[in-house]
C-alpha cells in the first residue's frame, strides 16, 4: 500500500475556488465521461441537489460531477457552474436534443464567518471547474468548500475552532481509494488512531480542548438543541468496478470514518454527507472498497484539521501547536 494523491486517480479531475475574505468556498469532482454513485445522508439537516437520483432504483447510471460548496442552501447554486461547464464541452445524459450533465452537490453551513451575504454561486462554481482542469494537488485547510468550515460548537461559535478540507489517497496495486472531506461539524475532532482531541471545544483561559461528551453531560439537563449552522461533506473516489446500490453500501461504510473522527458526529444539526465515485476500472471484492474508505474519509478528515490555519477569530491546530 502506497499513499498518492487523490488528483492521481484517473478519470477525475477536482477543482476549488474561494473567497478568503467572505470566508466560503466549493470544490468539485468532475468525472466528464461518467462514473457510478451513491450517496448515504446522515445527518439531521443537511443541505443537497440530486440525491434522489442515485437511488439504486432510479434511471440514471452514472454522473458526471459532484460540487460539494459552502454556504448553506445557498451554495448549491454552485453546481449550476458545473452544469456550464460540461453543457460547453458536450458532456452528460443524452437527450438527443441536449446533453445534460448530471451534478450531484452538497453544502455546509459557513454563513457565520466572513460575510454571510457572499456564497459561492454558479460563477464561482464554473471557476472551480476552470482550476480543476491543471490536476494540480488539492490545496488543504482554508480553501475550497473548507475556506469558512469550523469544528466544535457546541458551547457556540466563542469556542469553536477552524475547520477545513481535507485528501487522503492510497494505491494497492492496480486499486486507487482516496477521500476528500470539508469538516464542519458541531462537534469535535480526534485523531481517529489515538483518540487525541485535535479541535473542537476550545477553553481559552486553560489552553485547552474540552471533550464534546463531557460539556453534553455536564449540561445533559440543560441542552434541548444542540447550535444549527454544521455539516461535513466529503466523497469516496476510487478506480474499482461498483454498480449504484454497491456505491451506495460502500458510502454508508464510509461514515464509520466520520464516527472515528468526530464526537459526536451525525447529530441533529449536522447535515453530514457522503458521496462514492467510481471510475470503474479494476474488479476487486466490494468489501475492500468499505474497509479503505473508512480509513481514508477518517485520514482527510485529520488532514483537514492539522492543514487549517486560523481565520475569522477561530484557532486552528497549527496555532496550538506552534
């Protein structure tokens, strides 16, 4: 097993674009000849466009890119940039009269940093697709669907950290698995091997990171909500031959990546989001697809994290440990 970029995949291409200043951004996925997906939806609020289509009992087989974007709701109208960007160059589901792309998105809550008048819209989306085009390493941290992201809220944004977007790839052989997450969750993030508080709840006056479970049951008779405005996002991209009800299995496996990342992790207010690509080239057990999403989606996630660096009144790992 070798680590290796995910932009090393074949058959994809990704992209990102931002406003460092708004403090939002959206990255994309774009697979111009097709790919099979899935998708599995976790958390209690999320923000999606067609979703509905990857259902394994639905027409369309394959897509032909995903835009995971910040600002809310409001940034799914990135992936109208996308929808541009591939109806120029004749790509997407033939309609004999048209060629329609199929874009499949998702967005995290950011609103509450930079200026939440700003979102990424279709100009900033057809912008990511134009950046994708160079297959250059994914910039991690502050860009991208990651530029606002930040992690545990729960106590409010006054103790929350900077949160961001994260890759992680790996080859077997022939076998290319890789992940790409933008983390915003409510709560925490650990090292998913040592457990480790990485970010989250931050208590300035001790300089250190308090463990979401412990503020949840200390308050256990005084929390009815837990803050709105979370959602991490992220995809599964891999070389491995899956049909759309195996990408949809394998994208709930995948979220045993996020649970040994995040605490808590799918919570009410987290519209938490995964997505699996596949380019189809290489017959292996489906399984084996599973067990190295878990890894990778867990990995971005950490990566995410240490690559952030503080913005918009939010430290970041990198700060704590300089």
């Amino acid at each position: 097993m070798k680590e290796i970029k995910i932009t090393d995949i074949k058959g994809i291409q990704i992209g990102q674009a931002e406003n460092q200043e708004a403090g939002t951004g959206c990255t994309v996925i774009i697979c111009k000849e097709g790919a099979t997906a899935g998708v599995d939806v976790r958390g209690g609020g999320p923000a999606t466009r067609e979703t509905d289509l990857l259902n394994p009992i639905n027409m369309v087989q394959q897509i032909n890119a995903i835009m995971l974007s910040g600002g809310s709701a409001f940034g799914l109208d990135a992936a109208s940039g996308a929808m541009q960007y591939l109806e120029e160059r004749n790509y997407g589901f033939d309609m004999k009269v048209a060629h329609v792309p199929i874009v499949c998105s998702a967005s995290l809550f950011d609103l509450t940093v930079g200026n939440p008048k700003i979102r990424p819209d279709k100009e900033m989306g057809y912008q990511a697709c134009l950046n994708s085009e160079t297959n250059e390493s994914i910039k991690e941290g502050n860009y991208g669907a990651g530029c606002g992201a930040s992690v545990g809220k729960i106590m409010g944004p006054q103790y929350a950290m900077k949160g961001g977007i994260g890759t992680s790839a790996v080859q077997i052989d022939n076998i290319q698995v890789g992940a790409i997450v933008a983390v915003n969750a409510c709560g925490n993030v650990v090292d998913y091997k040592t457990n480790e508080q990485l970010a989250g709840i931050y208590d300035q006056e001790h300089n250190c990171i308090i463990p979401a479970d412990e503020v949840i049951f200390k308050q256990i008779e005084k929390i009815r909500e837990l803050p709105n405005g979370n959602t991490t996002i992220g995809c599964v991209i891999t070389n491995v031959k899956l049909d759309k009800a195996q990408c949809t299995k394998i994208a709930g496996i995948a979220h045993n990546g996020y649970a040994r990342a995040i605490h808590p992790v799918h919570t009410m207010s987290d519209g938490d989001t995964i997505f699996v690509l596949s380019t189809n080239e290489v017959e292996i057990m489906p399984d084996a697809v599973g067990i190295l999403a878990t890894e990778m989606i867990a990995k971005a996630i950490n990566n995410a994290i240490k690559a952030a660096d503080s913005a918009y009144g939010l430290k970041s790992y990198k700060e704590l440990h300089d």
